[in-house]
C-alpha cells in the first residue's frame, strides 16, 4: 500500500478536497487503514495540488501520432511561407504537410510549379479537406481543376496514399500516448480505424501500443468497418475498447459544408454528408450489431435532423449515442437531445480558433453558438475534448476557451462555464461511456490523478493557459514527470 500526502487532493465530488491518498498494490483508491504500519509506503506531494487524470472524449490518437512525425504547416500564415517549405522537400519521394490553412488559397498550379512528378498533399487544418498536385489526382485517379477537395473526396485522396507498416502506426501511438501523458491525460476516445491500414491491422496497431505504454483507447467503428468488426469481433482488453459506430451527417464551417439554417454569404446552407434516408440506415445497421452512433455535426439545422432520427430510431437501453462537435445549436434540437439517451464531445478550443472569422461567413450571426451553459444547464450528458491533432490537445487550453469564451472579447458570457464543471468535463464525464471505472478520487477508484504545482481553481486566469503538467499518475504509478 502506498500513501500520498502533504497534497491538496480535489476528489471532484463537488469541491471536496482530502489532504492524503491510500492506493493499494493494484492501483485503486482505498479507505484510510486503521493503523499506519511501516509496510505503507509514504510519498510526499510536497504541496502539489492534484486532480483526476484527464481523458479527451474525441481526438484520433494514430492522426496526432502522425502529425507529431510530420511536416506540418501550423502557425504559417502566408502563402509564401508554405510554398518555401513545399520547395524545401521536393527532393523527396512524396510531400505529405498537415495542418495547412485553406485561407492560405493555394491550389494546384501552384503546387504544379514546385513539381508534377512528386505528389503532394496538403492536408487541411480541418482535416475535412486536401489541397493536391495534378501526380498526387493522377495517383487516385480524380480531377478537380483546382486540386481542392472535400468530404469524401478528400478521405479518398487519403486512402490512395501508400500505407504504413504496422510498428510505424504503433510508434505513432506510443508518440501520442507520451505527448498526452505530458498534459496529463491518460485516455482518449479515438477515431482512427478506417483512415490507416484497415481496420484489423489498424487495431492491431493498438493492442501492441497499450501494451507496450498503458493508455486507455476507447475506440470508435467507421460505419465502413462495420462490417469487418461484425464479422470477426475482437476481446477487448483493459486498455482498448470499442465504443460507438462513427458517421458523419455535416462537413465544417471553414468548408462552408456545416449544415446550418443561418445562410452563408453566398446563399448556401452548408451540406448532408449522404442523404437523409442512406444515414437512417446506417444507423439502423449499427441498431442491428446492438452499437450506439458518433455522429459529426456541426451546424445547427444538421444538429436538429439528428436529433430527430435519434429519437426516430433510438439507442438500446443502457447505452449513449453520441454528438461529435454540436457548435451551433437551437432550442428545437436541445429540446429533443435532452430527453434522449445521448453524449456530446465538445471542443471548447474550437471556439477561440474558429471565432470571430467564422461568423463573418454568415449572412447574420447564428443565435446559439457554442452554447456550453445551455448544454449543461438542460442536464445533456458532455465531455470535453480537442480533436487532436485539430487543435492542441492540452486541456487547459480547453478549460480556458470554456471558462473565459475570450476571442478577443468575452463572446455571449451567459455562456461562460464555471472552473468546476470545465474541469470536471475533462477529468470525469467520459468515463460514463467506459467499461472501466475512473474520474474521482474517492475509495474504490483508481489512481489515476494529474498534479500541478498551482492550484486550478484559483490561479490567474490568463497564467492558466501555460501552467505545466508536474506529474502524471496512473493506477498509483508515476508515468510522467517534469524534467
């Protein structure tokens, strides 16, 4: 048995904070013993304050471990810039840059000019589309004049790109898993299965990660790798798990393919991914493999014909379906999501990086933006989360964007979230859709616990954003610490 002291411990039952933990051998949280023996170990905190481990309710861990490998064109912001890092590589084999912004407006001539033999691929920073050379068309076989595409003919471009071994994908994740675990997360619900090298060897990849480095992969299902997982489902171990069946109803706001009610400038309303009638019956065929959904959508009128299928043809008892994003939202569709059994993965950061710019592609303002009072204020179940490798996958960032709402100035403040329930939306709601237990630090739970020489709760909010992770815990083991 191992004690920890001289800490402020917030177990997240409320505000309640003890000032000493007794962990047993296998990592759970125990009553205090009657008698402190001198077979307990003891370690200080030295005054750390600590707080459950936090998890990231949707992110795609093989993506992050990608983009922590690659080329990436994050923080450039000129076109030259991004083309002087395109000339820098042409030597090689094949020009593969993430994180690259569509504003930038680079399109295929221009890519054309570097070079035509080599394929490049410019991944988009929503990762919703691609900015291509005519060799990397050629090599799927596809026009687009401008070499820009969306959606699907974006995820299309990606599958035509030659595939990984399967020790790079498990270094991918074993890069993901380290670089978390210096945020102090311990656990990331993932969409990774149909965008590598299939879904068994995908998973595979997985299962030798975890092995290796425990983290906690709570895994979604592409609805086209449904049918593998149908057909050869797979055990499950402490440290991979299947979740939900993933779809997608609307595309990004950046795109311009969010479905929204508010018109764009241009008179559009944004896109249905596949028509109405083809996602009932995918969600039917995850009904029938007894699966709940993960449904991307962003905009609000999208928002709205989910709901109302997921009303039409509701969950199995006992389960969550779930709403990837749900940034823009009215009152129809919170009064059906509340009464059904449902979960939403929000992003809070994509508020700070997606305002103000984005309302100003709207021909009036969207009334509920964001809304993550409103959501919690109706009892709709939540958990936070940052898309990784869309955005930076530190929660502070995360809890700051929510708290705050600050894009320069306190954007619809009624909307603001208090630090508690911030916190709280990383450290303990997305346990609720695990097979394993965790988020408290309370008797019976395990140790899974963050530490932080500040204290969360009252440190100044701007030094919030670059308080570093001290230590990192996971079933009472130190698994990360500060140098």
């Amino acid at each position: 048995m191992t004690r920890f002291y001289n800490g402020t411990f917030y177990t997240m039952q409320s505000m309640e904070t003890v000032d000493e933990l007794f962990v047993n051998d296998e990592g759970i949280i125990v009553e205090k013993p009657d008698q402190l023996t001198s077979t307990i170990q003891s370690i200080d905190m030295q005054g750390q304050c600590v707080y459950p481990a936090f998890i990231d309710c949707h992110l795609h861990l093989m993506g992050y471990g990608q983009f922590l490998s690659r080329l990436h064109a994050k923080g450039i912001q000129s076109k030259d810039a991004l083309l002087q890092l395109v000339t820098k590589h042409r030597q090689e084999s094949m020009i593969y840059i993430e994180h690259y912004k569509p504003s930038l407006h680079i399109v295929k001539e221009d890519l054309d000019a570097i070079s035509k033999e080599v394929p490049i691929y410019l991944r988009h920073e929503d990762y919703h589309g691609m900015t291509l050379n005519s060799k990397s068309l050629e090599i799927m076989n596809f026009y687009a004049a401008d070499g820009i595409l969306k959606e699907e003919d974006a995820t299309r471009a990606l599958q035509s790109i030659p595939k990984h071994s399967i020790d790079t994908l498990t270094t991918f994740l074993l890069k993901a898993y380290r670089q978390l675990n210096q945020y102090g997360i311990i656990g990331g619900h993932s969409d990774d299965l149909y965008y590598f090298n299939g879904y068994h060897v995908t998973l595979q990849a997985f299962f030798n990660a975890s092995q290796q480095h425990p983290f906690y992969n709570h895994l979604l299902v592409h609805h086209k790798t449904l049918n593998d997982h149908v057909k050869a489902p797979i055990t499950q171990t402490k440290y991979v798990e299947l979740g939900a069946v993933k779809m997608f109803y609307d595309g990004t706001t950046g795109s311009k393919t969010a479905l929204m009610s508010t018109p764009y400038h241009d008179d559009t309303f944004g896109m249905r991914i596949v028509d109405p009638q083809v996602f009932k019956d995918q969600v039917r065929k995850a009904r029938a493999a007894d699966m709940p959904v993960a449904i991307h959508v962003i905009g609000d009128q999208g928002l709205l014909e989910v709901a109302e299928i997921l009303r039409e043809i509701p969950v199995k008892k006992g389960l969550y379906d779930r709403v990837i994003h749900g940034s823009y939202a009215n009152k129809e569709a919170i009064d059906i999501l509340k009464t059904i059994d449902v979960f939403l993965d929000i992003q809070p950061q994509f508020l700070t990086t997606d305002l103000p710019h984005t309302l100003d592609m709207f021909k009036q303002e969207p009334k509920m933006v964001f809304p993550f009072k409103t959501y919690h204020d109706e009892h709709i179940l939540y958990g936070y989360s940052s898309d990784a490798p869309v955005e930076d996958p530190n929660p502070l960032l995360g809890i700051y964007a929510a708290v705050t709402r600050f894009i320069g100035h306190r954007y619809q403040e009624h909307q603001q979230m208090s630090r508690y329930d911030a916190i709280k939306a990383y450290t303990t709601h997305a346990w609720i859709l695990s097979n394993e237990r965790g988020g408290y630090l309370t008797p019976t739970y395990p140790a899974h616990f963050v530490t932080f020489k500040e204290d969360l709760f009252n440190v100044d909010i701007e030094s919030l954003k670059t308080l570093p992770v001290n230590q990192t815990w996971m079933l009472g083991k130190n698994i990360y610490k500060a140098p």
